[in-house]
C-alpha cells in the first residue's frame, strides 16, 4: 500500500523486514519467503536502485525455478521481472530473449486469453520498440489491444495502456494520421473511467499534445 502510494520510504523497510520475519519463521525456500523477495526486489527497482534489485531479481528466479519449477505463476512472474529490470538498465540483449520466452511460457501454461498473456505480450511489444524494432513492435501492439478488448473490454484499465501504446508506436513511426485519433479515444476514455488526475489520463495528455505539437 505505501508502495502504490508512492512513499517508497516508508514501504521498502517494512518489505525488508517482512522478508526477513518469512525468512526466519518459514525458511528461505518458503514461497511467500519468495513473494517477499520479488516484491522487496519491484521495490528496489521502483526507487532507482538497480544495484540491489538486479541481483535479488537473479536470485529469485533461480529460487523459484528450482523449488516451484520452471512454470509456476510465480516463476513466470519472476523472470518476466527480472527482464523489466534489465530493460530498465537498458539492456535489451537480455531483457527481450527473456521477455519471449516469458510470454512463450505463459501462452502455454497460462493460454493465450490470460491477463498475465497479455501483459507479457504489451512487455515484448514495448521491448521491441525501445529496441528501434517497430516492424515487430506494431503488429504485437494491435494484437494485444484487440485481444484486450475481448477479453477485458473496452474500459478496463490494461485496455486503456494498451491503446495509449499502440498511439505512442504509430508516433514513433511517424504515422501521426494513426497516432492522433487513437490518443484522442484513449485520453477521451481515460478521463471518463478514470478520472482527470489519474496517472494513465496525464500520460494519455501528455502523450497527445506532444504529437499535436510535433
């Protein structure tokens, strides 16, 4: 909770110390011992500090493969973490190997329809562009804003980010005649599900004047 209100100070010390606690009472191996850890790690990871999430990261994916198996849930969610983490150092070259095969994974356990499916799919999506490779990037967008809206709906959260990505890759490409209406519906959409001041609705904003203005 403190985390999602952005008061990461007061949130990373009690994740360590409930780390600690699972640690100590359940054993290291224990899953919510390995829950702790991820999400100690996500912490770490969304105050800057790649220096001591990454090896966390590493650690608990290799936990969580040898006492949960290759492809448990939270296996899964570990090495699609572990990938955000090495995008968010910028490295690509292990961040989107990683993302494929999470993605792979989770088709086959999880199916393709699965929330997380998707989330992995808009991941891989957003690592191919960061990578400059829109010609890959583009088609996984559409895909994953038309499985999107099957599967979640037109005014389900993911939904509205699935769309604001796709404007954002029409941008990228330069194909503005795309980008400005799709940015157009989604902040148009945002506003009346989320609200004016919602984070999504100020990206969806910022993100439209930005391709208005060139």
């Amino acid at each position: 909770a403190y985390e999602s209100a952005g008061d990461l100070g007061r949130a990373i010390p009690l994740y360590e110390r409930t780390l600690a606690d699972r640690v100590r009472v359940l054993g290291e191996d224990h899953p919510n011992a390995l829950t702790s850890r991820i999400n100690l790690a996500g912490a770490y990871e969304s105050a800057g500090d790649l220096g001591r999430a990454m090896p966390l990261y590493e650690g608990t994916l290799n936990d969580c493969v040898r006492v949960l198996g290759e492809d448990h849930p939270d296996t899964l969610t570990s090495r699609n973490n572990l990938a955000g983490a090495y995008e968010s150092a910028g490295d690509l070259g292990r961040a989107i190997p990683l993302y494929e095969r999470t993605l792979a994974d989770r088709v086959r356990v999880l199916g393709e329809d699965h929330p997380k499916t998707l989330t992995s799919r808009n991941n891989l999506a957003y690592a191919y562009q960061s990578a400059g490779d829109l010609g890959r990037a583009i088609p996984l967008y559409e895909r994953t804003l038309n499985d999107s809206v099957r599967v979640l709906g037109e005014d389900h959260p993911d939904t509205l980010i699935s769309r604001n990505n796709l404007a954002y890759a029409y941008e990228s490409s330069g194909d503005l005649g795309r980008a400005i209406p799709l940015y157009e519906r989604t902040l148009n959409d945002c506003v009346r599900v989320l609200g004016e001041d919602h984070p999504t609705s100020q990206t969806v904003r910022s993100n439209l004047d930005a391709a208005r203005n060139g």
